[in-house]
C-alpha cells in the first residue's frame, strides 16, 4: 500500500510536535507517543509518575485503572501527593490505588471501562465505587474515566512541559464494540479531564498497528493479499473480535488492510476470571457458606493475583491464600486455603476456553455472577462466542461473486489465515495455547492439523497505546493505513403492517461516507413528537442504503430510539413535511442523520440522544406495549366525542360517567385497553385540558384519566415527551384545593417517566409533611413548611413517596428510618399498611423502573425487615414488602444474611404467603402479574412489565 496516503481530515494534523496514543484500558491505562519532529520517528512508551506507596512516587509504563478514595489520615499527611499537586488530593489512582483498595474494596473504584458501556445504569451517576463505604465520595463511570485521564494528562504535561497534551494530536482506544453512546461518553470523559480535541481508534485496529509498527521492513513477507486476519483482544473487562481482510489495491498494486467485521460488544474478560477462581476460592474457605461482601471483595483482588501467577511465566506450583478476619458472625478469624496451579488451569480453562465446535451457540441464560452489578455475558465460554462470531462472517468482505465459489474451495471461508492475539488475557501461556489449539481444531481435519499464522506480540500490555500513536502519525500520510469500514449495517424502522427497517448505512461504510437514501421519501408531522427507531446489524452487512428489510431481531438489534420534536421555525401549527433521510458516518465513527425535506430547503438534524442512557427502556421502540395492537380510529373518534362532551367548551355531560362511556365506546374493560388507546386518550385529554378548570369534580376526573393513560410513565414510543407535556400543564397548576389527591396519585402512576429533579421536586412538600408528624410524636415543635398535608389522612402522600426510586439515597434512607419511627404510632393506625408498602419499595433489592444503582445498602433492608416483623399489616401488601426487601438477587451487595433469610421464608410460610412469594425469596425470579401489581399499586397496563422482569 501506498505509505503517503493520508485519512481524512489529515491536512489539520501537522501542527503539534507530538502525536500521542492513550489506551484507556479496565484494568490498566498506558501512553506512546511519537515525536514529529524526528526524521526516522518511532514510538515511544511515556513512564507515568504515579503513587506506589504512601509517599513514594515512580514512574511505570503502565497506570491501573483503578481510583482510590482517601482516608482523612491519608489526606492529611499528605501520603499521596504527586510532584505536580498543590494541595495533598483527596484520591488516588494507578498501582498505590489498586494495591491498597484490594484491602479497602470500599473505597476502591475499578472496572469503570465496563460500567461506561453498561445500559442498566445511569452511566452518567455516582454510582462508582460499586455498594462502596457510606463516607466515600462517589463518581460517575464518565467520572472516573476522566480522572485516568486527567492524571495522564498532567504526568504528560509534567515530562514535557513545554508541550501540553492538550495542545497534541491525542489518540483514544476503545472497544470496537462499543456502541455510539459508549463513545460519546469516551469523548465526554476526555473533555472533563482537558482533551477537548482528540480522535478515537478500536483496539483491535491499534493492536494490528503496533503489529505493522514493528514490522514496518517486512510486514509484506509475513501477510499476502487474499488472507483473512483475527484480532482476538480480551483484556480485563471485555472480549473483542475484529477480522481484517488483506488484498491488492487495484490502482497501485499495493498489499492493502480493510477492516472488515467486529464482535457484539462482550463484558467478558480477566475479570470474570477472577470471580470464578474467587468463589472457588470461597468454597475452599467456608464449604456452602458465603464471605461477606467486604471479605469477598478482597478475596476478589487477591484472586486476580493468584490469576496471574499461577497462569504466567514460570508459575509456582500452589499458592496459599490469607484471607484476614471480617468480623463476621460466621467467621471468626482469618482464613487460608491452598490453590494449585493445575485446579486453576481446569477451572478457567474448560470454564472460559473450553474445547467446542465451530457451530456452537452461546448460551442465553443470565450470567452467575452479580456481585458487581455488571452485565456479564450470558455464557463464559469465549470460544462460543468466537466460534459464533467466524461463522457468522464467514462470507463478510469476500470479493467472490457467488458462494458457490467457496463451495469448490478446499478450506472453510470463515478460518483466519493469520491470527493476532492482544490483552492481559494472553500474558498466560496457558491460555494463549487453548485458545489457539481450539479455533485450528475447527478447521482441521483428519491427516491435515492445519493452525493459523500466530503474529508476534511481545507487549499485551502496551500494544494498544503504541498502535494508537502509530495510527496518529497514518492519519498524516506516514504509515500503513488500514481501511476500517463500519462492519455494522445501520437501520431506521419504519411504519407498515409488519415491523420494517431501512438499512441508513451499510457495513462496508467508511468514516466520512454520506449516504442520501434516495427511493425512499418519508412523510413527518412538525411541532410534535417523532420517534425514529434505530438497529443495528453485525450480520447483514451487505444491504444496500434504501433497502427495506423485515425486522429480525435474530439479525437486528434494536439501539436507543431517536425522539424528538421537528419544528420548522415560522408556524406554531402542525404542518407535514415530505423529507428525505441522509445519513454521514463522522470520523469518530458516530452515525448522525438528518431529515432534508424534498421541496424546501429546511433540514433536521438528529443525534443519538446520551440521555437515554438513564432510562431503563432503552429499546422502547421494541415493547410489547406496541405489539399490543390499535383500536379502530372510529372507536376512537367516538371517545374523542365523549371527552368532549365533559371538557370541551359546550360540555354538556357530569365528568363521573366518562369512564364507563369510554369503556362502551370501546367495547372493552378499561383493563383491557392497549396502551396505544391510552395514549390516543392522553392526547385528547390534554387536547381538552382547559376543560378540567370548569369544577373540583372536572379537575379530579381529568387528573385521574391523565395518570391511567399515561401510566406507568414509559415502555411506549414518546413517552418521555407525554410525560414532560403532563409535567408543564400540571405541576403546581391545580385550580382546586380538592385535587390535591388525585394530582399525587397521577405523579405516583408517571412516576416511572418522571426525571430525578421532578421526582424531588414533587417529594420535598410530602418529606416535610412526614418528618413534621414524626416531629409531633416525638413532642418536639413542627415547622410552618409542612403544610396542611397530613400523612394520617392522605395514604396517596404514602404511595407516591414509594414511587419515587429517583429520590437520593440519603432521602430515602431517612424517610425509611421515619416510617420505621411511625409505624407503632395509634394516629397512623389506618395508614400502616401503606407505610408497609412504601417502605417495601424504598428498599426493594430489585427496582421496578430505577437503575440499579438506586438500590439502598442491605443493612438497611435487614433493618426494616425487623420493624416490619414487630409490626405488620395486612397480610397480602405485608408479604409483598417483605419478598421486596428480601428478594434473592445473587449479588450478595444486594441480599439480606443467609440466615435472614431462611428466618424470612419461614415467618412468610407461617404467614400463608403465596408459594410463589416464598420462592421469589429462596431462590429469586420474575413477579408474576398479581405481584406486579401489588408492587406497582395496581395493574400495570398489558404488555408493559416492570423493569426487573423485562
């Protein structure tokens, strides 16, 4: 291949001294870098300066990604400050912080790579370090990312301080998995830490580069055009594939890299590792029984370094493990266990690389391990997944015309000829071997032990970073390039019979290629809300910009949905727009579209929307609330009608007989509506809203309609947006003093739709109300702030409070310590079975529609599982809390002590619970409807589940 040719964009990249490659890895980060200015250049690997030990700073070629929250002694005596600190920081990170969090696992953020991919949480909340101690401060998976990168940023600017990074050509690696939003919040972290200019490359690609780097003599000798390259990278936190197709540029003859295919993105590496050989570990230590969680966190650490000594280079035979005193009931002094090398090599071999077939498929259970709230993969048998990932490429990026061609070959095409191996993983020998002997035994055959090409890698730890340098100095015309297309389809679903998409941008797209989908023009309604659903296809890479193809969700995986409102600028009133689509692959690699209308010059721009990375219905464009099916618009033009005749200006009918006329319209049960009838009646609702002013019984009927439309809040396209609409004619807004009640039980029905600064605005006056009467109890005078709300009388104020997982931990510990205070009072006599439920939900193991990481501490859990045993309600919302507070998760940050847990299966059995309570309890599972709707507070509308169960 030519080595002048230059990527896009290149012509800006010429101005800094330094271009500068940053892997910014789970378990470790590292930085290489080039000088320009140097003739011959080469890649250099940068020694980061960083704590080792208190008060003892070197510099190492790598820096773990591990962040570290100091004690105040720590703070104080200024142990871990660095060269460059003003001030003695309240944290550290690289190898004093991962060295010393393996004893303080509570103060100790790791693994924040993973968690920046994760959906089931907000990736944007302190939620990091994971159940952490109660005094220590916490981050934001962005956060925490930033701060790697802050430190490598000042270690940079500290060792050439006349050229700051942040004024360098910097280069970011990431999985080739990740999706857009994972970037997205890749490229926020390095704003966050200084880097507002940087450019991002997957890890695969960088791996390959440092290949060619150090090859640059005779990298033609040792890969032909027509050869198939596997990347196979698996680090500490996830696995990722790339095959990369060589052949011959047609203008200069030249041997040329394309990038052809990528993985599904796998949280699945050394660190499942590690757990496995810990809770191996664990049953060595205390047979059945469980550590708890802070030892188990330790034994965590310590069995990462079992890892890597007994898999690695001149391995001892067996090692002995010290696991110090937790102060447990159940353990009451140190523990120790011997592990040898041979029962780790079984367990994590046949565990992770087990020897299996080409065509064998991953399995889909849920993975065993929750103790970090990851989502780990399903199966961890990496060789499944590569196996699944060669065939399922096996024609991708060929350039025969037909399979039949391959059907005459001798070979299968989805073997590699040449395989590269990258990560931490394949520092054991052990592992790189059965790795390598698995995927030959594929496509050998009896009397031909065919292997592929292994490449050199000398540094796993460090050929990310040097890659990325060297891609640095491509993207300025040195180098060899590698054509890295898309190798995922993009697709927009569209409205018909069926579920249909639109593939927007094929696999073979490049960075920088446009795409105008011509053939396919799309009517849209302006100054209302839209939804664009979006997939993603890693098998079907061949579709053409414009191809219209049914929806598998066997080849399709469905993305955040793009919602939005398109409003033209000139007209306040609803106007159609005929509109084209367009879609631009950016060099970053993030898809951005646009919708260009066909007769007028006017275009709208859509983005992937980060915010929908805090919403748990991620694929809301895929619920079943839509597959529910729609109502006649003639039965809907007949409620219309009705609305009408309450709300409208000439009403002529009482609001008390809506609902029942509604369901006659209808012809069906109000709990039989699909929500797409819901949310048609939403709509004329707030069509009809000045209506609700005309009298408290007007106002209350409204309300109450408005919160069973639209509840729970989301699981249908737009949701976000109804439920805004409702915030804005509502909130604060109510025309009678008697609404107050029905307002509460509409926010406690949306509440799931409802943002955390709503869900505290709407808590604050109902907190005070609260903490007042506890106030009252206890004798002690009461502030004018609480109002005329009155806990005794209102249980709504009760009910709403449940539902609000949003709130901040602190608030929901304190007002479940006042229900906890309130719960024996006479006075709250009648409202104590509420309270039972509400604090159910305040401590609920699983969230009903909450991230995870609003999930309150267990002790606390334990602690109102007692209150509630001293007083219970009635039977059936009792037993439905306690299954909450004690449902089994298998992370054991989250459940309550074995032995608690036995206590509570038998009081439940006593009890005469449902069977199904009891085992929710023993052994964990999904709510069955009447549970859901215990949980929720009544029924749920069909098709809509709550989050733990979807």
């Amino acid at each position: 291949m030519s080595q002048g040719r230059s990527l896009p964009d290149a012509a800006d990249d010429s101005r800094s001294r330094f271009v500068v490659g940053i892997d910014l890895g789970t378990t470790n980060s590292a930085v290489a870098y080039v000088d320009a200015q140097q003739e011959r250049w080469s890649v250099a690997t940068l020694s980061i300066r960083q704590v080792v030990a208190p008060f003892h700073v070197e510099g190492r070629e790598l820096l773990p990604s591990f962040h570290y929250q100091a004690t105040p002694a720590e703070v104080s005596g200024g142990a871990m400050r660095l060269p460059w600190d003003q001030q003695a920081p309240a944290y550290a990170v690289g190898v004093f912080a991962r060295d010393d969090g393996t004893a303080n696992p509570g103060r100790l953020v790791a693994s924040a790579k993973s968690w920046l991919s994760h959906t089931g949480v907000d990736r944007t909340a302190e939620l990091l370090p994971w159940h952490g101690d109660a005094d220590v401060e916490r981050l934001s998976p962005v956060e925490a990312s930033s701060c790697y990168l802050r430190h490598i940023h000042e270690a940079w600017n500290a060792e050439f301080p006349g050229q700051p990074l942040a004024e360098q050509d910097v280069v970011i690696t990431l999985p080739a998995s990740f999706d857009e939003v994972a970037r997205q919040l890749t490229i926020e972290a390095a704003k966050r830490a200084g880097l507002p200019r940087i450019i991002l490359i997957e890890e695969p690609q960088a791996a390959f580069y440092a290949w060619v780097s150090r090859h640059s003599d005779d990298w033609q000798a040792k890969v032909q055009a027509g050869q198939k390259v596997l990347v196979c990278d698996i680090g500490g936190g996830t696995s990722d594939f790339t095959l990369i197709r060589a052949s011959t540029n047609a203008a200069t003859g030249d041997v040329q890299f394309n990038r052809i295919a990528v993985g599904e993105h796998l949280i699945l590496g050394g660190d499942n590792l590690d757990l496995t050989l810990a809770r191996h570990i664990e049953t060595k230590l205390v047979g059945d029984n469980r550590l708890p969680a802070h030892q188990w966190e330790v034994l965590v650490r310590t069995a990462r370094r079992v890892k890597e000594s007994l898999l690695g280079e001149n391995s001892p035979e067996t090692i002995t493990v010290n696991l110090p005193a937790g102060g447990s009931k159940l353990i009451g002094g140190g523990l120790q266990a011997t592990v040898t090398r041979s029962e780790v090599e079984e367990l994590l071999l046949e565990g992770f690389l087990p020897r299996v077939g080409l065509g064998d498929k991953p399995m889909r259970k849920q993975s065993a391990f929750q103790d970090f709230g990851l989502p780990y993969a399903a199966d961890p048998a990496m060789t499944r997944y590569l196996g699944t990932f060669l065939a399922a490429h096996r024609f991708t990026g060929d350039q025969a015309p037909t399979r039949d061609w391959h059907e005459k070959q001798q070979s299968d095409p989805a073997r590699p000829d040449v395989v590269l191996l990258n990560g931490g993983l394949f520092a054991s020998p052990a592992l790189r071997a059965r790795l390598l002997e698995v995927v030959a035994s594929w496509f050998s055959t009896e009397g031909d032990a065919w292997r592929p090409l292994l490449l050199d890698n000398p540094r796993w730890d460090l050929a990310v970073a040097q890659g990325a340098a060297y891609y640095g100095m491509v993207r300025r015309g040195q180098g060899v390039a590698i054509s890295a297309n898309l190798a995922r389809s993009y697709y927009v679903g569209v409205a018909g019979e069926r579920p249909r998409a639109v593939c927007l941008a094929p696999g073979s797209a490049v960075a920088g290629q446009d795409f105008e989908i011509e053939g396919l023009d799309l009517e849209v309604t302006l100054a209302e809300p839209v939804e664009f659903p979006l997939y993603v296809s890693s098998t079907r890479l061949v579709d053409p910009p414009g191809a219209i193809v049914e929806v598998n969700l066997d080849e399709l995986t469905p993305l955040p949905p793009i919602r939005t409102v398109l409003k033209s600028g000139r007209k306040k009133e609803h106007q159609q727009a005929k509109v084209r689509l367009h879609a631009h692959l950016s060099e970053i690699g993030v898809l951005e579209l646009s919708c260009r209308e066909i007769d007028a010059p006017r275009s709208w721009r859509l983005q992937f929307d980060i915010r929908s990375t805090t919403q748990t219905d991620v694929a809301a464009h895929d619920s079943a609330a839509e597959r529910e099916g729609f109502v006649d618009e003639s039965a809907l033009a007949a409620c219309r009608e009705r609305i009408e005749r309450v709300f409208g200006e000439s009403a002529t009918e009482p609001p008390r007989t809506l609902m029942p006329e509604l369901a006659q319209a209808l012809d069906m049960e109000r709990h039989a509506w699909p929500t797409s009838v819901l949310r048609r009646l939403w709509e004329m609702l707030l069509e009809f809203e000045s209506g609700r002013r005309r009298s408290a019984g007007h106002e209350a009927r409204w309300l109450n309609l408005v919160g069973y439309a639209l509840r729970p809040g989301y699981g249908f396209a737009v949701d976000d947006w109804r439920v805004a609409q409702t915030w804005r004619a509502v909130s604060g807004k109510a025309a009678f003093p008697a609404s107050h009640a029905e307002a509460l039980v509409l926010w406690r029905r949306i509440a799931g739709g409802l943002s955390r600064g709503q869900q505290l605005g709407l808590a604050e006056p109902l907190l005070a109300a609260v903490n007042a009467a506890r106030r009252r109890s206890e004798g002690r005078p009461v502030s004018s702030i609480a109002g005329g709300l009155d806990p005794a009388a209102s249980l709504e104020i009760w009910r709403l409070l449940g539902s609000l997982e949003l709130l901040p931990i602190e608030v929901k510990l304190q007002l479940g310590d006042d229900i906890v205070h309130l719960l024996p009072k006479r006075k709250l006599e009648k409202a104590r079975t509420t309270m039972i439920w509400t604090l159910g939900r305040l401590g609920q193991r699983v969230p009903l529609h909450g991230p995870l990481n609003t999930v309150l501490p267990v002790e606390y859990a334990e602690t109102w599982l007692e209150a509630i045993e001293r007083h219970p309600g009635d039977d059936l919302i009792s037993n439905v809390a306690i299954m909450q507070l004690a449902r089994r998760t298998d992370d054991r940050h989250r459940d309550v002590d074995d032995a608690l847990r036995d206590r509570i299966v038998k009081r439940l059995s006593l009890r005469g619970a449902a069977e199904h309570l009891i085992e929710l309890v023993r052994s964990g599972g999904s709510l069955d409807e009447r549970e859901r709707t215990e949980v929720y507070g009544e029924s749920m509308p069909i098709g809509l589940r709550c989050f733990s169960d979807a």
